[in-house]
C-alpha cells in the first residue's frame, strides 16, 4: 500500500511519510550492503567516505586465477591507478592502498595495515612529494624546510624497503615526479635531491627503479598542471604506461625467478 493512503494530511500526516520513506530507505541500504561482498564490505570501510566515489579507490573484484599488485602511493599515484588497472586487465589484480601515502613517516604508521594478510607479487611504490613539501606551523612555505628532513628521509625509506622486502613481492620503486616552478610549498629541481636519496637507499637493497622523472620531465608543459605537482587526465594516462610497462616486467622476472626455484 502507497505511503499516501497511509498517511493524512497536517503535521501529522508530514510525520507519518518522512517515517515510511524513512523506512524504504533503509530497506534499500540494507539490499544494497546484501549485494556486496563480505570483502568490499571490508575494503569500504577502510576507504575514507570522501574517497570512495574516485575510481583509483573502487573495489577490485580479484580474479585468483592472476598475480597481484599493489600500488602505494601518493595523489600522482592515485591519479593514475585507474589507467594502470585497464592496462593490466586480465593480466593483473592491481589493487592500492586505501588512501594518500603522504611522507614516510605515515608509511612507517601505516604499512603494516596496508599490505594487509595476503601475499603480493608485485609492490609499486613512492615516497618523496610529502617529505619534501615545506611547511612553517602546518602550513605550505618555500621558506620552511622539508615536513620530513633529508637525513630522516633516507633513514625511513630504509626501513620501509626492509619491511617491504619482508614480504616476498617483487619491489619496483617509483622516482618522485618533477616539482614545476611556483608549486605551493614545493621548490623546483628538489625531487631531483629526493630522487637521488632514493637512488642510495634503492641501491643497498638491490631495487630497480622505475624513473617517472626523466620521461615526463620534458613534457610538463602537456602533461602538468600550471604551477601544480599534479598531472592532467593525460599526464596520468603517460605515467601509466611506464608503470604498467614496468609491472609486466617485474611479472615476468617473478614467473622465471618461481620456475626456477622449482624442483
């Protein structure tokens, strides 16, 4: 029966409808929770709620048939995991953490929840546009040093690759991409200095690096925002390729490395 034929006109009758609609709502949010499952159910509720309509944060339906790799990541990454999953389809389960990596010092917090209690073949990752950015009292400013020092940079990757390697997957390290002239809180030619702190640190735990610097570096003017650490559709669409590129190959060396392990 219709909410109308239920419901009488007046303050009343205002109460009675907004309690039935009340209810069909409610009736269609639990429907909705039936349909997913127990699994997107959990990834939803590690997803911050203004994150889960961007498609970088969309839950992946992991097919168990394909490897899977995980991407960490700040918003450069984010911006272009949608593009890396549709070039990997069918190849990969590409999966990403659940929100903005930040500095390393948030990757120390964080990583343990991150890779969660799965097994990975393949882990993508970057730190190096949030330790960088310089702040005075919280706030973006050339004139502040890094949010996270050079020296403590360099000692936090370090750990951080140690813990990753701990986990058995395939390491690619992704070089910090270009900060362009009058980036807020950001000075040119300084992921230049991350990167080559990464270098050393990539170096002594024998992990190949996947530059995202020198191939975008003479196309910021198409591929960069104006002033902005950030990429255009576009842009995005660029680093994916170098990105996927470099997960098939690490596929590829983790198959052979598996074959030839075998007895």
């Amino acid at each position: 029966m219709r909410s109308s034929s239920l419901c009488r006109g007046g303050v009343a009758g205002a109460l009675c409808a907004a309690f039935v609609l009340s209810g069909s709502l409610s009736a269609w949010a639990a429907s909705e929770a039936a349909a997913k499952s127990p699994a997107q159910v959990r990834w939803e509720q590690r997803v911050a709620r203004g994150l889960r309509a961007r498609p970088a944060f969309a839950f992946v339906e992991e097919d168990p048939a394909l490897p899977r790799v995980l991407l960490i990541g700040d918003s450069i990454s984010i911006g272009y995991t949608p593009a890396v999953r549709e070039l990997l389809a069918g190849k990969a389960n590409v999966l990403r953490i659940p929100e903005n990596a930040g500095p390393t010092t948030k990757g120390l917090e964080r990583l343990k929840s991150w890779l969660g209690d799965g097994e990975w073949d393949v882990i993508h990752f970057n730190w190096g546009l949030h330790d960088l950015k310089r702040l005075i009292d919280g706030k973006k400013d050339v004139r502040g040093a890094w949010q996270v020092s050079p020296e403590d940079y360099e000692r936090n990757l370090d750990k951080l690759v140690g813990r990753l390697k701990a986990t058995g997957a395939k390491l690619i390290w992704a070089a910090t991409t270009p900060v362009p002239e009058g980036a807020a809180g950001r000075i040119r030619g300084e992921a230049i200095e991350a990167n080559a702190i990464a270098a050393k640190v990539m170096k002594k735990h024998r992990v190949p690096t996947n530059d995202l610097y020198a191939p975008v570096a003479p196309h910021l003017a198409k591929y960069q925002k104006p002033k902005d650490v950030h990429f255009t559709p576009e842009g995005s669409a660029f680093l994916a390729k170098h990105v996927a590129a470099a997960i098939l190959k690490a596929l590829g060396d983790h198959d052979q490395g598996r074959q030839q392990e075998a007895p």
